[in-house]
C-alpha cells in the first residue's frame, strides 16, 4: 500500500496537471437527459437512471461541451452528454489510479460482496436499461432484455471468481528455497466499448478488472453512451468507491484524441478493446510505446458450413439465430454461408421461408419487431454496398435486398444466392442482415474458404457425421467454433478470436486472468 502511494506521488511529479479553468466541476443537480416520445413506443425512460454527465472519481461531472444522441429508429435526439476531451480523459484515469491504490487492497471477499451488489441492482432495474439500450441502439426490446441479463450475469460469475484467484508453490531443487508464484492486480485498466452491446461489453470487461483488484476508466461508443452512464449510476448505488468505475463519454469528433490519451497515458497499465480491426490496430500502436497489456476483441467473418450430413431443418433454425440477431449487427454474426451441393437448394427454400414467416422489421419497442435499425447511415450503405456489389458479379436475390420502408436506418432481411468468392460479402464482414450462401462441394474446400480470411472470431457448421465434427472443429481458424448451434456466447465460456481478431480471452475463468500479472518470489534461508 505504502508503495503505491509513493510511486503515485512519485509520477505526480512528472505529471502535467489540468489547468485551473479545465478542471472538471461537479453537478449540484444531477441533470437528466430529457426523452422524446415515441409514437410506437413508451414515452418515459428512467430519469434516475438516464444520466447525461461524466461519471469521474465518484462524482457526475460535466464538460465544457455536449454532444447529441439519437435514436436510430426514429433520428429523434434522445439527448445532449458530456463531451469529454484529452483533460478529462487524463483526471478520470489520475482518479482511478488512485482509487487503485486502495482497492487492490480490499480484500476478495469485500470486492465479491460489492460486485454481487452491483449484479442485484441490475436486476431490480432490468426494465429500464433495456429500454435504455432499445432507446439509443434500436435493438428489439426483448433482444435488450436478454443483453441485461446476459451483462448482469458477468458481474455475477466475476463476483464469484475473484475468491478464486490462487498462487502457486514450487519446490526447487534447492532445500533451503521455496518458490512462489503470486498473481496481482495490474492497476488502472482502460476499458473502450461498442454500440452493439453497449451494456454487456461494459460488464464482461469491467466485471474481471474489479474482481482482480484493478480499477477502470470506460469511454463509451459515442452512439450508446446511456447505457455506461446508468451503469455508473447502479455502480455507485452499490458502494463501488469513488473512482474504481469511471466513465467519459466523447463525441466521435473526439475518440481519436480520446483513445490515444487512455492509450499513453504512463498511469493506464491496460488497455481492453472491443471494435473493427482497424481501430484495435491503431489503439495496439499507441499502446506498444509503453508496453502495456492489452486485450482486442476485434472484427470477424464468421462462415456458417452446411454438409450434406446435416439436419437441414436444424441448420436454419441455427442459421437464423447466428445471422439476424441484432440486425445482424454482432461480430460473432454469421457472415458467409457455405452449403454442401446435395442439400443446397432445399437450404436455401427452407431458410428464405424461414426469414419471411419469421422476421419483422420496426421500431425496437414494437411487440411484434425482430429486426431493428441499423445503428445509422453508414451502416446502411455498406449493407447496400455489399449487395449491389453481389448482384452486379451474378448473385440472386431470394428476398429482401433494399432499405425497408420503415425509415432511412432500416434495411430488409436479405438472403443471396449464387453468391461467389470474389464478392464483397465473401471477404469482407457485413454487419448487417444479410446472408449471402455459397455453394461447395467437399469438406476441405468448405474450410479452405472458411479459413482464407484473415480474422477468425467465430464459426458454425452443421453435420451429423462425428468424424467429420472432429476434424472440421479441428481445422477452423477461429477462437469459438459453433457445432450444430448458432448461439455460442456464455459468460462461462472463453470468448475470443485468433490472426486479427483479437487478443486475450474474455469472460469464463480465463477472462480474470487479463487483469492480472503474476510475480515469482524466491524464499531462500529455509
């Protein structure tokens, strides 16, 4: 404890401090974000909940700006947040270090009953973070329901986990020595999240750091911020202390200079990422100057394998839960369709019957929606990209393949066939609701096309052959490997990806294992 604090002292020296004028004031009143009604949808978001400020060193604290956010079902602005800048991004990383100075000192029981806390207030509150999360994501309600229990459980297992964090003894040859193996907490990890699950990559990451003693600071994608914030705000009620869990949320205009600050800042000792390839590549080079720890949970391009052994019946049911989740808006979503040539066709008839019995375009908070927005613009018109791309090189459209009519932000639920290797959506991830199938003829030309890309997060394949199921499980380049199941994710399980989609493991018994460096003491004089 005492050296933390004097290494703490130490590095102030070296520090530049915030200017007077910049420094971060707290908000009497604790403003909330004020919500448009919606006409197909309830009016009223919590207002306790519902935060519009930073959440630094235990404190809501405002910026010297704001940014707007929408939803993306209807372009209403839900509200205006705190744009934290470069100086904030540095008080609320000096704020949780030296909270960390503390809480690595708190013992695992005391961080397990505070954690178990935090997980019950989630729970009390699930109604409203998942309206929350429908409200500035678009994704269907009862899909945001599912992420909140699927984020609180996260809190759950990692209150759990951090009881569990042993050491080792070994004996060396010498008599008169003992060595052994500690593992302790790193310190302050900077923690940067998706709009796709804005809750549940909070939680997976933030749970493991608390648990092994470490402290956050999370920015948020500029798109869901309100889903960090109220998570702040239940973080608080549970008596997480003051700046063990921070967050800044920034404009787009700002995550650059945000992102390279958390990423060089000599107090930050780790860096966890979930986004594109592209970005986490960017955030590895700041990164590497100081060789911090990292984790990058990066981009996919999931191949979904239909063999001719398969249950045809099974593989779409599989199918249209790996591909139209989120709108397809999910790197483990299946991106590639590849179907053996003896069952091709009656996959693809049964699949297209499949999505128009099943898939309903609308408003997130719609009973009847399954396929919400896509998260803005942009996200569209690559969709369309991809599938003009696709039709223009000989690719059919079964059905969908145009925006919906419900507004800008909608796009059909498409399926494509014919679809071949030199097309947009055979190299590169949609993210979007479209399935492009391929057809192939034998087992190793399936997983040559599955592994030809260059990430590899997750995969999926349909067969009743068990042979078969070993080998191929064997020989897909990817981190998860779905067999005969098109929902992989689980909070006890590692989740994570090889070649450039990603870095270390989250979640499971592994997942606390990012937060933690393990120290060798020799014991000698015995």
């Amino acid at each position: 404890m005492a050296t933390c604090f004097r290494l703490r002292s130490c590095l102030a020296l070296h520090l530049p401090r915030m200017p007077p004028s910049r420094v971060l004031r707290p908000r009497a009143d604790y403003p909330v974000a004020r919500i448009r009604s919606y006409a197909r949808g309830p009016a009223g978001l919590s207002s306790a909940l519902l935060r519009t400020d930073g959440f630094v060193g235990g404190s809501w604290l405002s910026a010297a700006a704001t940014f707007p956010v929408h939803d993306p079902a209807s372009g209403a602005e839900l509200g205006l947040v705190a744009d934290c800048g470069v100086p904030e991004a540095r008080a609320a990383v000096r704020a949780a270090y030296e909270a960390f100075c503390s809480w690595r000192g708190v013992s695992a029981k005391e961080r397990s009953s505070l954690l178990r806390k935090w997980y019950d207030l989630m729970i009390q509150n699930k109604d409203d973070l998942a309206k929350i999360i429908t409200a500035e994501s678009g994704k269907p309600l009862k899909e945001a329901q599912g992420e909140i229990l699927y984020s609180a459980n996260f809190l759950e297992w990692f209150s759990e986990e951090a009881r569990r964090i042993y050491g080792d003894i070994i004996y060396t040859p010498a008599k008169e020595k003992r060595a052994l193996v500690l593992k302790q907490p790193l310190g302050v990890a900077a923690v940067i999240t998706p709009w796709n699950f804005p809750s549940a990559m909070i939680t997976r990451k933030v749970g493991a750091a608390l648990a092994a003693g470490c402290t956050v600071v999370v920015k948020p994608a500029e798109d869901t911020p309100f889903s960090a914030l109220a998570l702040a705000a239940l973080a608080d009620q549970a008596g997480i202390p003051p700046g063990v869990y921070n967050v800044i949320p920034c404009s787009q205009k700002k995550a650059k200079e945000v992102g390279e600050a958390l990423c060089t800042d000599p107090l930050v000792s780790k860096i966890s990422f979930t986004g594109s390839t592209a970005t986490g590549k960017v955030l590895l080079h700041h990164a590497a100057n100081s060789v911090k720890r990292v984790s990058m949970e990066l981009g996919g391009h999931a191949p979904f394998i239909v063999f001719d052994s398969a249950n045809v019946d099974q593989a779409v049911a599989g199918a249209m839960a790996s591909k139209f989740r989120n709108s397809g808006q999910t790197c483990v979503c299946s991106n590639r369709f590849l179907v053996q040539r003896g069952i091709h066709d009656s996959f693809v008839k049964k699949f297209a019957e499949a999505m128009k019995t099943n898939l309903h375009v609308g408003n997130g908070f719609e009973e009847r929606t399954t396929q919400g927005p896509l998260i803005n613009e942009k996200a569209v018109e690559k969709v369309e990209k991809h599938v003009s791309d696709a039709i223009s090189k000989g690719a059919t459209v079964v059905t969908g393949g145009k925006r919906h009519q419900v507004g800008k932000n909608f796009f059909e639920p498409t399926l494509l066939s014919n679809v071949t290797r030199d097309m947009l959506c055979s190299q590169e991830e949609t993210f979007g609701p479209v399935a492009p199938v391929i057809k192939f003829d034998t087992e190793e030309e399936a997983v040559a096309i599955a592994n030809v890309a260059n990430v590899g997060l997750a995969g999926y394949f349909y067969s009743q052959d068990p042979a078969q199921i070993w080998r191929v499980a064997e020989r897909l380049e990817v981190g998860m490997v779905g067999v005969n199941e098109g929902l992989i994710s689980s909070v006890e399980c590692p989740f994570g990806g090889v070649k450039q989609s990603g870095l270390g493991r989250e979640g499971s018994k592994y997942g606390i294992d990012e937060y933690l460096e393990l120290k060798y003491v020799c014991f000698g004089g015995l």
